[in-house]
C-alpha cells in the first residue's frame, strides 16, 4: 500500500519494485505484461537505471526522485529488433536532457516487450502502457511537492500516443507532450480520444518527418494532432535519407535503415534542440508546403513562427498550427531561410521559355551558391544558407537556362525557331527584395536593371549579358546598407 518502504535486505513487496539492486531488467515486463520505469541519474549510456514503482515510496527516495523539479519520460516506438534492447537514440536523448536541464527526473518507460509484437497487437498494447504512466503519475501526485504541470512526456512512433493515452486517462492535465514522428497506421483520421490529440497536454508538440505515403500507407501521421505540428522539409524526404539511398536500400535488402533514416530524424531534431543552443531551428506556419517552397512563409507577426524540438512555445488559442523549415543533412540541423521576391517588369523575345536562375548571397560572413531557381507566378522564392551569411552586401543571379526536360527543351528550341533574327531578348527586372527568416529583417533593390543577352541561345555558356556582367546580373547594393 502507499507508504510501505522496501528493506534493503528483504525481496521487495512489490515485484515492479527493484530498489535494491538499482536495476530495471528488461525481461521482467515479459511475465508483468506491464512497463517498467527506469530513472536514468547519468546522462551516460549502458545503465538502465533505478526503477520505480507505483505505491513504493521507498523507491523514490532510494533513486533520488526530485519531487519539485522538471520530470521527462521517454517513451519509445514499435520495435522489431530481436535483441530485446533500446536503439540507440535513446540513449542520446537521455544524455541531451540530463546535460540540458542537470536537476530534471529523466524517465524511461520500457515497454519493450508489449512493443515487441505483430504492429496490431503493438498498437492495442499502447492504450495499457499509456493508462499504466497515468496510474503512476497519479500515485506521484498524492505528494503535493509533485506538480503535473512539471510533466513532459516525449513519445517516438507508437510512443507518442502512448504519451496521448497517458494524457488522456491521468487525474489533471499533463504540463507537454511532444509527437516524434507519431506513428500513421490506425491512426491517420481516428477520433481524437483514440491518438495524440491537443486535448492530451497543455502543450503538445509534433514534429512530422516520415509522411510520404507507400502504397496508400504513411509511416508517420499526416495530419496535425497539436497545438504546434512542425514539417521539417514538407515532413517527407529528409535531407541525407535521399531516393539514391531507397534505391540502393532496396536492390541490398535494407530498406529498413531508410525508413528508420527518416522516421528516427524526428529524434536526432529533437537532441540537435537540446544540445545546439546557438544554433536553433525556426519553423515558420504556412497552409502547405508548396507555398512555404514559394517564400511565401517567412513573417513572425502574430506568432507565425516558432522554435522547434525543445524550444517550441505553445501559441495561445491556437491549435493543429501546420509550420515548416529547411534543414541540413546533419547535426546542427538549422538552416537560414531568405525569402526573395523579383519583380519582373517584362520579358522581351523569350518566347516559351522560362528563365531559370541560380543565386549567389554575398555576407560580411561569406558567400553562399544556392539551389537553382525558376520565375514563377509570384516571383518569390525561398533561398537558404547552410552558413549564417552575416550582413548582405550582394546578389548575385546567374543565368542557368532552363530545366533539362524533353518538354522544357522543345519549348525552348521551338522558341529560337520561331524568333525573327533581328529580335532582341530582355529581361526587365525593376525591383529585388530580400527578408530573413531568422531575424524578419528585409533589404532591397528598387532601381531597374536590364539584361539583354547579345548572342547565342539563351542557357549557353557563352551568353554575353549588355550592361551587366558575363551571363550574370549582378545587382550591388552600395547606397542601401541590408542588415541581416
């Protein structure tokens, strides 16, 4: 009963109970058939660590339960190892936390053997680990040192409706809930009551990183199940988790470490939020991805955009708030956005063809060569640095032609045919504006600029540009100073 203490010298009372050897094995939930709770006190891997138990208050002060500070459970996913062992992320996640916030209670709730099973009987057994995390911070909460609101749990997959059911079911709302990549199938378009939902928490956060769908089925949940649902890269492909390596997965007979590449960056943009306070990621809300590709995206006002993992904040009377970034293929993750919007005033003799342009950012900090770009309704773009370019003193946009397509490349033929021979091409150019993401701060260029190529097909090397540089516009800024 609540209350009794476990001698160090008698078998425990309670067989959850392992206070006396300070250890959480795993095989015990195998004949329990419920989780195991293992307080990590180092932020080292290799230790399972001091378990708790419901109803043994011993336990708590034997593993040095700190009633008053911030309390993190870490919840895992669906498993098809056969070691029986955690992946290894977990074991970073601990460490990121525990270096993070030093007096905070890391818990890992093991339910490895309920996991362990075929994905039906896996998700069935997430509504029992969940309704067991609710019973314990239940019983905590019998201590009036112990506040809900000083709760987070972090579930990866499975394990972030499991973090929902816990919300769901406990006496009083749970102070955050972050989604990692919350599992898709059975849960796409269920009733709230019966997934992570922002009704569980709070504040509940996702980040979605596996949405692309396979024969009808995503990995990842699509739809937003927060207060804050954040797509790094659309919430599909992953920078470094590219179609080269599905291909290659596939023909090897590992397309597991694909899936698990993309699935699993949910965790390592968590860890990055933790550990890379100098460098963090801003996600920016946008209705849908094409038009966050567009530039569109980047404003702040009205709390439009938002830190990510760790550091995301939960934006009042708001809920399923869909936000996105860019990110690089490694930790540190963060990127910086610009948006960059050209008014074009006309073209002249191009025809069908559609320019396409890549762009070089020239900082106090160095210089970045972007992505290629293409005139599109809008003329607004979204551009992106791995390196912080510092203050913007240039612009520079190289003429690259047009994509390699047959059918861009009958467009662009079928226009030189059909052009006069005494035609001229121009592009008039009237104004170029760029804003960071970042710091919201804009620049721009108002005076007119026109190019005009003097000979060969517009997208050769030898294109001579009248007024500019060589194949290139270049559009310096000596009069208007651009703080970045």
């Amino acid at each position: 009963s609540d209350g009794d203490s476990v001698s160090a010298t008698e078998p425990p009372t309670c067989p959850l109970c392992l206070c006396e050897c300070h250890q959480a094995p795993h095989v015990s939930p195998v004949s329990l058939g419920v989780s195991l709770f293992g307080l990590r006190s180092s932020p080292h891997a290799g230790e399972d660590g001091c378990a708790l138990a419901i109803g043994q208050r011993q336990c708590l002060e034997d593993c040095k339960f700190n009633l008053t500070a911030k309390t993190f459970f870490i919840i895992h996913g669906w498993t098809v190892s056969m070691s029986g062992m955690f992946e290894t992320w977990l074991d970073s996640l601990v460490s990121a936390l525990q270096e993070r916030e030093k007096d905070a209670n890391v818990v890992v709730v093991d339910w490895l053997s309920l996991a362990h099973q075929l994905y039906t009987d896996a998700v069935n057994n997430t509504q029992i680990v969940g309704k067991t995390i609710a019973r314990l911070l239940d019983w905590l909460q019998e201590n009036p040192l112990f506040k809900l609101e000083n709760v987070h749990l972090i579930g990866y997959s499975l394990g972030a409706h499991v973090a929902g059911f816990a919300g769901n079911h406990v006496h009083g709302t749970i102070g955050r809930i972050t989604g990692l990549d919350p599992a898709g199938p059975m849960f796409e378009g269920v009733d709230p009551s019966r997934r992570l939902s922002p009704d569980d928490a709070n504040f509940v956060d996702v980040l979605h990183t596996y949405t692309r769908e396979t024969l009808g089925v995503s990995i990842g949940i699509q739809m937003p199940v927060g207060h804050v649902d954040i797509y790094p890269n659309g919430g599909d492909f992953q920078p470094g988790c590219g179609l080269s390596d599905v291909l290659g997965a596939i023909a090897y007979g590992t397309i597991g470490e694909v899936v698990k590449c993309e699935h699993e960056r949910s965790v390592h943009l968590f860890v990055d939020s933790l550990v890379n306070q100098d460098k963090q990621s801003f996600a920016f809300q946008c209705t849908d991805s094409s038009r966050f590709k567009k530039g569109i995206c980047l404003s702040c006002r009205k709390n439009r955009c938002n830190g990510i993992g760790y550091n995301a904040r939960r934006i009042r009377h708001k809920r399923n708030s869909k936000m996105y970034l860019k990110t690089r293929a490694d930790m540190p993750f963060k990127v910086y956005h610009y948006q960059m919007k050209m008014h074009v005033f006309s073209y002249k003799g191009l025809g069908e063809v559609d320019p396409t342009f890549s762009v070089t950012l020239h900082g106090t900090n160095g210089d970045s060569e972007l992505d290629l770009i293409g005139l599109n309704a809008t003329n607004t773009f979204l551009v992106y640095t791995e390196e912080d370019m510092g203050e913007l003193l240039k612009i520079k946009l190289t003429w690259e032609g047009t994509s390699q397509s047959w059918y861009d490349l009958w467009k662009e033929l079928r226009s030189y045919w059909y052009r006069p021979m005494n035609s001229s091409q121009e592009l008039h150019i009237r104004r170029i504006r760029v804003k960071s993401g970042e710091t919201q701060q804009r620049g721009s260029r108002s005076e007119e600029q026109r190019c005009t190529p003097l000979n060969g097909l517009m997208g050769y090397q030898d294109v001579l540009w009248d007024g500019c540089l060589i194949k290139q516009l270049v559009l310096e800024l000596p009069e208007i100073h651009i703080t970045f």
